[in-house]
C-alpha cells in the first residue's frame, strides 16, 4: 500500500513537471530581451504602464497628426510615437539633456532625460514655436518681466508678443501661480485646469464689501450723473468654494456626478 502511494506520488510530480517547467522555462527565458530605446527607434511599450492615459489620449484628435520625426502619424496608429512625440521632445536650448540609447552591452544611458521627459505645454505652444503648433500666449510676460525663465525647466517661455501683449489678461494671475507652483513644469496646473476634462476644486477669497464716496457735482452734464466718487475701498473677505467636473458642471458644495471620464 505504500509503495503504490509512492509510485501514485511520483506519477503526480512528474505530470507537473511535463506541464509546468515548460511554462516556467518559457517565462523566465524572455525576461532579459532587452526593448532597444534607440533615438526615435524605442521600442520601450509606454501602455504596458500607461494604458489609461493613452485611452484618454485616442478620445482627442487634438495631437493626432504628431509623429516623432515625420508628422505622419495619425491617432491609434502607434502608442509609442504617441507618447514619443511630447515626452521625448529635448529642449533646444536645455544643453545637457541626452536620452539613452544604444541596445544590450552598447547601451549607454540617458542624462536628465533617461526615457521621457516632463514637458511643458508652451514648449510647443509659445509664440514662434518651432513646431508650428498654435500659440497659447496672449497673457503678459511672467511678473512682467522679459528676462524671466523658469524655475522648473529653465526656460524662458513667449508668452506675449507685439501684437499680442496680454496686459489685460484676467487669468494672468493663474498663470503666475501656477509657474511659482513647481509640482509640474511651468504653467502646466492652468493649461490642464482650462483645457482638459480634469475636475477642479477652488477656494475664492472675495471682498465682502465696497465703500466709496459719491459727491454732488453739479457741473456734470447727463449722463453719466451728477456725482463724482472717490475714496474706494474693499472692505473685509469672504471665501467661497467651487467644485467642478469634467462635464462643466459645478457646484459650491461639493463634486457633482461624475467627476471623471473613466472609471
């Protein structure tokens, strides 16, 4: 009796064996094929990690003409040219950035940028950019100031020209803060928070009260009026929260359904 159990567990190991050491085998010999991140040539496959970011990037023909080189690739077509095409954009004039190239023992690795780089919007979107994208300017020049770059990427970034100088710009300040916050490159915070379906959430301070004086003038022809005012002030603060999503809609106590496109 016993030894039939031995004979039965010997048969047993060796089934496994049959069937599963050459899934093992099989698994374990492609570990190390290494992907080649050659210039435009990386094979690097960028959904394996960011398959949710390249969905929402097939919902938008906005970018879907860029290629890495050619222009010629259109949306769906290839998910590493898609990324490709922004995040492997070098600076031309961020000296010291070099991707990783080369495959196996001729490999050599990348400076500052390995793989991808953190790109901001107006690298491409700046007046006189040199991709022939539409400018995103019309804001005045950063705390107006013509020598300004950017603490992040340090870069200096067009943000008016001549024509164009945004000295009236009523998102100027979004503009200025999201450059000061150095969570993401540039004013890349107010190009999302504007642009793209990203839910938002903010904390208004207003003035609660104005006060100005109104003096008879009798003078003044009507219209306007009779009166000169004066002495203007703004008196106290209130603070007011707005939720909004991705659909537009919005309110002051919290996010109305749904927030997100996905999920």
């Amino acid at each position: 009796m016993k030894m039939n159990k031995l004979v039965l567990l010997a048969i047993g190991v060796i089934a496994v064996g049959i069937f599963a050491l050459p899934s093992t085998v099989s698994l374990f010999s492609g570990q190390h094929r290494w992907y080649n991140i050659s210039g435009t040539g990386n094979e690097i496959p960028c959904i394996k990690c960011h398959a949710d970011i390249y969905d929402e990037y097939t919902l938008t023909g906005v970018h879907g003409t860029l290629s890495e080189g050619d222009n010629s690739w259109t949306t769906g077509d290839n998910p590493n040219a898609a990324c490709g095409a922004c995040h492997r954009v070098a600076y031309e004039n961020k000296s010291g950035w070099t991707y990783g190239s080369g495959d196996g023992v001729d490999s050599t690795p990348g400076k500052e940028a390995h793989a991808a780089s953190t790109v901001a919007c107006m690298a491409c979107h700046e007046f006189n950019n040199a991709y022939g994208a539409p400018a995103a300017g019309g804001f005045a020049m950063p705390f107006n100031n013509s020598s300004y770059i950017d603490p992040v990427s340090g870069l200096h970034f067009d943000y008016a020209d001549g024509t164009h100088p945004g000295g009236h710009a009523a998102h100027q300040g979004f503009i200025e803060g999201a450059i000061n916050f150095t969570k993401m490159e540039d004013a890349n915070e107010a190009c999302l928070g504007c642009h793209t379906h990203i839910p938002v959430k903010i904390t208004w301070t207003h003035a609660r009260s104005l006060e100005f004086n109104a003096t008879y003038n009798a003078s003044l022809n009507l219209p306007p009026t009779h009166f000169d005012t004066s002495d203007y002030e703004a008196n106290g603060t209130v603070e007011v929260t707005s939720y909004g999503n991705h659909t537009g809609g919005a309110n002051t106590t919290a996010f109305p359904t749904p927030v997100a496109i996905w999920g």
